[in-house]
C-alpha cells in the first residue's frame, strides 16, 4: 500500500515536470487571407479562402507558445478580387505562371504576453513572393480553445517593391497601385487527426 501510493506520487511528479509534448497541427477550412492596396483610383482588395499549411505548436505549462515548424502556402491565382481585368493584371505583376506559389515558413516563434486566453506572438520567418525571399518579423495574437485549437490573427505590412515586383498600372498608367500592400491574416490550426 505505501509502495503503491510512493508510485503514484513520483508518477505524479514526473508527469507535472515534463514538458507537454509538441503537437502537429493542419490549417482549418476556416483559415483566410486578405491583400489591401492602394491605387489612384480607389483602395482595392484581394481574398482569398483556400489556404494551405501545418506547424508544430507546443503550449507549455505557462501557457507559453512556440512553435518548431509553422508552413503556409497559398496559389497566386487564388487570389480574388471584384475585378477579373484586375486579377489578371495581378498575376502578371506577381509572375504566377513561373512562380505559382506564395510560402511563409517560420523560423522561430515566441510568446511575448498573455492576457486570459489570448497570447501575443511574435515569429519570424521567410515570406517569398514572386520568387523572393525576405525574412520578416509576423506578430500575431493567438487564442487555444478549449477542444485545443489555435487560432492566429494579425496584419503584416509589406511593399512589392522589395519583392521585385512593379506596382501595377492600368489604363495606359493612368490608373497606378500603391507600392505599400497590407496583408490580414486568420489562421485557424487543429490537431491533426481531430
């Protein structure tokens, strides 16, 4: 009886003191994407719904995230605005028919506060557009749900310029885009197998 219950306590001990286990993750259905823009003519955006990625999380004991490996993918051609003329002239300006993929693969993310269920994070990682590479720094808050979902929400700022691409014109460069874009993004990650 005193061996039995000794077991349990040290079996007890050992389970609080371990580290929990990182976890795969697969982006949900629910998951989308905005691109803003400016131009001479009118503000203009792009949706799009149908995103692609996985990342490693692991929330410890402190409710502090990080992650190991975080990937998001998204077709260049996926992206939607009202305007098919506009989408066309996007895609070219994006080189999607060499470069048919835009990618964010993080490096590293860390918690920088936590205010009830919410976490502030911050990652950096690699965002390639049109054949570029840049590494950017992406803040995000994040709520863990009580089924164990993630859900990450948050806006990077960014210029076309950086990525070699030149801002679009229409209308014989009567109607020119902004060279500032602002990306909005909600990503929602279950476990896989949920």
């Amino acid at each position: 009886m005193i061996l039995s219950s000794l077991f349990s306590m040290w079996l007890s001990i050992l389970l609080t003191a371990t580290p929990l286990q990182p976890t795969v993750y697969t982006l949900s259905s629910q998951s989308n994407l905005a691109v803003k823009g400016t131009s001479t003519l009118h503000d203009w955006i792009m949706e799009m719904e149908s995103l692609e990625g996985k990342a490693t999380f692991n929330l410890d004991e402190e409710s502090n995230l990080t992650v190991s490996d975080l990937t998001l993918t998204l077709k260049t051609e996926e992206l939607k605005s009202e305007h098919d003329k506009m989408d066309k002239i996007a895609y070219e300006a994006l080189k999607s028919d060499k470069y048919p993929k835009i990618t964010f693969k993080a490096s590293e993310l860390k918690t920088l506060s936590k205010n009830g269920n919410v976490i502030k994070v911050s990652g950096k990682g690699q965002l390639t557009i049109a054949g570029v590479t840049k590494t950017i720094t992406l803040n995000a808050d994040c709520k863990v749900t009580d089924n164990g979902q993630i859900t990450c929400t948050g806006s990077k700022k960014i210029k076309m310029s950086d990525y070699g691409i030149d801002p679009p014109t229409a209308m014989f460069g009567t109607i020119k885009t902004g060279d500032d874009l602002t990306i909005v993004f909600s990503a929602g990650f279950a476990q896989i197998g949920q």
